[in-house]
C-alpha cells in the first residue's frame, strides 16, 4: 500500500510540475469553469435575495384577510358589509383586540402609481399602500430609519429605505406628485430589505380620494393570538360565512411565501439551463485540455509505466490535475460572483405590479451549488483523458523518441 502511495505522490508531482508548459490552454479551462460558475451564482444569488425579500415580510403573526379567492392583494376586494361583519364578531375568534373589545385590524388597499424623478422623462411603477393607523404596527421588523409615522387624514407618506436610496426624491419633507395630489415625505421605512422597503405607506382614506376609490378595501391584517396555528384555524372558521365570494385567510409569511415561489422557480427555470449548457461546453473544453495534456505527457507517463508504475497511479495524476484547474476555476468564479453580486441592488416588478427593490444574496447554499457544478466539469472532463492515460502503452515513449 505503501509502495501505491508513493508511485502515486511521483506521478502526481511530476504531472504537476510539468503544467506550465501547458500553461495556456490550463488557463483556458480555469478560466471556462470561472464562467460557468459565476454566471449560476448570478442566477441563484438572484433568486435568493427576490426570495429572501418577500419571506422577511411575512410574520406567523399577523393573518391576512383577502376577497375574491385570490391570493394577490392587487386581485382582492373586501366588501365594506363583509369588513363590519368581520369587526362585529364576538367571542374567541383568534385575533387580538382593543379594550372595546373589537378586533385590532389595519383595512390596506395597494395601488401602482408612477413616479418620475425632476428632470427626467422615465418613471417608474412604484406601490402606494394605503392603510389605517394601526398598519405600521401589524409589521413586525419594521422601525422608522428617520422622520415620523404618517398623520392618519393626512396627505403625507412614508417610504421605504431602498426607495430612498434610489430616488433623492424621497428625502424626508420633500413635497411630490403620485397620481393627481402632492404627498409630503414624512418618514423613512427600515425593514431589513424586506418587500416593504419598496413601498410607500400613507392613509387609507387619503389614498382612496386621491385615487377615487371611495370605500375600497382590499385587505385585512390583524394581530394573531399564541399559539398561530390553533388562532389562524379559530379566524378562518368566524369567517368563513361571511362573505358572498370566497375569502382567503393565510399568514403573512405564508402569503408572501407563496408569491415569492412562483417568481423564484422562473428564474432558476432560466438559470438552470443556460449554467448546465454553458457547463457542456465547458467540460468539452476540459476534455480537450486533458486530452492536450495527455499529448504533451506522453513520453513522461509511458516512462513511468517502463518503470513499474501501475495504471491506476497515472490516471490519478492525470484526472488529479484535472481537479486542480477545476477547484481553482471554482475559487476564482465564487471569489469574484461574491465580490459582485452579493448586496448588488437589483429590481423586478412586484406582485402589485410595481417596481419591488431586493438585493442579490450570495449565501452558503449559492457557493455550494454553483461550486459543485464546477468541480462536476472538472471531474467528468479529466475522467476520459485519464484513462486514456493508465491505459497508454509502454512502447508510446518509444515512438514518440522516434
């Protein structure tokens, strides 16, 4: 075994030894297997921070009311009977409530309005949600960065950090135009990079008379009693009969857990393919960079065969070196995809059809699979060349002398 080892250690180190007369073309797969690895991280990086965006949002805590059997806050409408009807209910329903006993709730309608920075001619789609004045507190995670929360009745708005930090438009007392009134900036939204960082949050009822919807509502949000699980089945049987179309009940983190998962499987359906095609591509460049290799160590491998060295010791060194340009192509790639894309701010239109801000995340599960693809490119690309070089005949360093 011993004697294995040693044969091995030779083989290994000669083959290494020798790689930079190959220099160029090893670089070459380095730099392939660099390529397929950052743009997978790019792609998952992305999925991860749109997913990480709306999972944060959600709490187990709050339960959302929506109307018409829709998941969707932009597809729901709750009829203003079916709200008192909800606000009416006595007894045990699962939900908290204020010391008049009625349910402490928030009725929420979301809107996509356009906004335009002075001085230019393209504007975005951003969400205005209006809500009432408990809202801010049915958020958990949420705190004011700077400024204060919105005076219910009052045409003034809060908006989220990264909306800020996009558009200078939004500082704190700035006075701007969504839809057909002008807003006052009051307040900055702090809330971990959350979905709710792409909002703008003012009054239910200014909301509504800006934008002529008298009476609409939306959604609910109400505070859930411990334990969640017991509570949210005790709200969904109170409301079960009170409205004439369907009702959606989930929780928070369900609701955005589910409208993050279709987004998510549409960009990895994306980033999958083109990685693993980039990566076929790659690994035929490996094969042709052992295959050169192979070519190149002729002589060196058949020597060592003449020796006494067993096959097995020179397909290790070759597939070995195989590895080695794959693990650093993989470093390099990881190195660089987190270098760039991790915290890079990126945008994609919401579930309220409005611009929603997130950044790329670059997390242990990103540098593991895009990592792993790489090491595959190398190790199936140097599997073929290696054999070809334990069962490369003794008598090949005598033709290649001659």
């Amino acid at each position: 075994m011993l004697f294995f080892i040693r044969q091995c250690v030779a083989t290994s180190r000669a083959t290494l030894l020798s790689l930079p007369r190959r220099l160029a073309i090893s670089l070459s797969m380095v730099g392939s297997i660099m390529l397929v690895v950052c743009v997978l991280c790019g792609f998952l990086a992305m999925a991860q921070g749109f997913e990480n965006a709306l999972k944060s949002a959600g709490s187990s805590q709050i339960a959302v009311i929506l109307g018409g059997g829709t998941n969707s806050e932009a597809n729901s409408d709750l009829s203003a009977d079916t709200v008192r009807n909800i606000m009416a209910l006595s007894g045990d329903i699962g939900v908290l409530r204020d010391k008049a006993g009625i349910p402490i709730l928030s009725r929420e309608i979301i809107t996509p309005v356009q906004y335009r920075e002075e001085g230019t001619t393209a504007g975005d789609m951003l969400a205005l949600r209006g809500m009432g004045p408990s809202g801010p507190s049915l958020r958990d995670g949420i705190s004011l960065s700077a400024g204060r929360l919105f005076t219910p009745g009052s045409r003034e708005i809060m908006v989220g950090d990264q909306l800020a930090a996009t558009y200078p438009g939004f500082a704190i007392g700035n006075k701007l135009q969504l839809g057909p009134v002008i807003w006052t900036v009051v307040g900055h939204i702090s809330a971990h990079g959350s979905v709710f960082e792409s909002e703008i949050w003012g009054d239910l009822d200014a909301v509504r008379a800006a934008f002529d919807r008298p009476g609409a509502i939306q959604s609910l949000r109400l505070r859930l009693e411990v334990p969640q699980d017991q509570a949210l089945s005790k709200l969904q049987t109170a409301v079960a009969d009170l409205s004439p179309t369907p009702l959606t009940i989930v929780t928070e983190a369900a609701l955005y857990a589910d409208q993050a998962a279709g987004t998510t499987r549409l960009i990895r359906l994306f980033g999958w393919p083109i990685a693993l095609l980039m990566a076929v591509g790659a690994s035929a460049g490996a094969l042709n960079t052992m295959m050169s290799s192979l070519t190149d160590r002729t002589v060196e491998i058949a020597t060592f065969r003449a020796l006494g060295f067993n096959r097995i010791s020179a397909f290790l060194a070759t597939w070995l070196e195989a590895v080695l340009l794959a693990i650093l192509g993989v470093a390099l790639g990881l190195g660089a995809s987190w270098l760039v894309f991790n915290g890079w701010q990126a945008s994609t239109l919401g579930a309220n059809n409005a611009r929603m801000a997130f950044e790329l995340v670059v997390n242990d599960e990103v540098i593991v699979k895009a990592g792993l693809v790489g090491l595959l490119i190398g190790a199936i690309g140097g599997a073929l060349p290696a054999l070809a070089a334990a069962r490369l005949p003794i008598t090949a360093a005598l033709r290649a002398r001659g």
